[in-house]
C-alpha cells in the first residue's frame, strides 16, 4: 500500500506534497502588503516616538532603519515560509509541516476529521488558489490549514479528507 516514514503510520503516498508554486507569488504579495499597511506605519510611529525623547535626525534615522529591517524580512521570510509548507496523507492521518523560525508537525487523525473547508480571498482568487481548513470534533478552529494549493487540488484534498474521514460528525 506505502512506505513508512519517520513518524510510524504508512504513508498513502511516496513524498510530502508541496504547495502550488504560483503561492510564493502569492506569499510575497501578501508580504509586500502587510510591509505597506503595517510595518511602515508602525515606523514613522517610533520615528517621531523618539524624535520626542531624542533630535529629528535620530528619530528618522531610527524609524527608517526599522522599516529597512522590516523590508528584508518581508521579501526574504515568504520564500522560507513557501519551502517549509508541505503535507503528507497517511494511512490513519495528514501530516502538516510548516514553519521558519519555529517548524510546527500537526497529524490530524481522519477518525477525528469534522468537517473540512476550502477558502478562497481575493488574493487566492487572483491567483487561482484556495486553502484547507480542517477541523476536528474538539477544535475551536480550524485544527490544519494548508495554504496555497491550485483550486482543484484543495478541492480533491478536501474530498478525499471528508471520504477518509467516514463523513460522520458525532451526532
């Protein structure tokens, strides 16, 4: 049927499947926005934070530095946060690995799948891509998320959840 991974069930598929690669453009996209709406705001807020406690010249000198910083992390982290994403449909359960600075591994058993949903923004729409929420019966939210995929594939990945699943919902 599969291999064995590292993680002791058998896997349904030989490799971690990735996200649809049109999703750094998206990750990017999403990045440059956040930059623009938040980060640099935020800037010329501790600019003149501490122009009131030091010269106009520091002040600026400080918030122009903090957006710079802020800039190199936004066009740098989307990539790193793209490779990291990948999922992995097993025997008895989906495994989901994402993560920069901390990697986070989320198995979510299908005997536990609620219900599952994809999502589409604007964004996504634009690009043709939609996202996975699946919940569990105990979860407040959406226990796993998968970002990024081409529409018809978080569709199949949606179908193929709730079939694993057995459909049933506890009641």
């Amino acid at each position: 049927m599969g291999t064995s991974d590292s993680h002791g069930s058998r896997a349904l598929s030989e490799e971690w499947q990735r996200l649809d690669p049109s999703a750094r453009w998206l990750f990017h996209l999403q990045a440059a926005l956040r930059w623009m709406l938040f980060q640099v705001p935020l800037s010329i807020g501790l600019a003149i934070m501490v122009t009131t406690f030091s010269t106009l010249v520091i002040g600026a000198v400080v918030g122009s530095l903090f957006a710079f910083i802020q800039l190199i992390l936004a066009l740098w982290m989307p990539s790193l946060s793209f490779d990291r994403w990948r999922y992995l449909l097993r025997e008895d359960d989906i495994l989901i690995e994402r993560g920069v600075l901390l990697r986070r591994l989320t198995s979510i058993p299908y005997s536990r799948v609620q219900h599952v949903d994809t999502h589409q923004g604007i964004l996504e729409q634009s690009f043709g891509l939609a996202r996975v929420h699946v919940f569990t019966a105990a979860g407040v939210g959406a226990d796993g998320t998968i970002p990024g995929l081409d529409l018809e594939d978080a569709e199949a990945l949606r179908d193929a959840l709730v079939e694993r699943g057995g459909g049933d919902d506890g009641l």
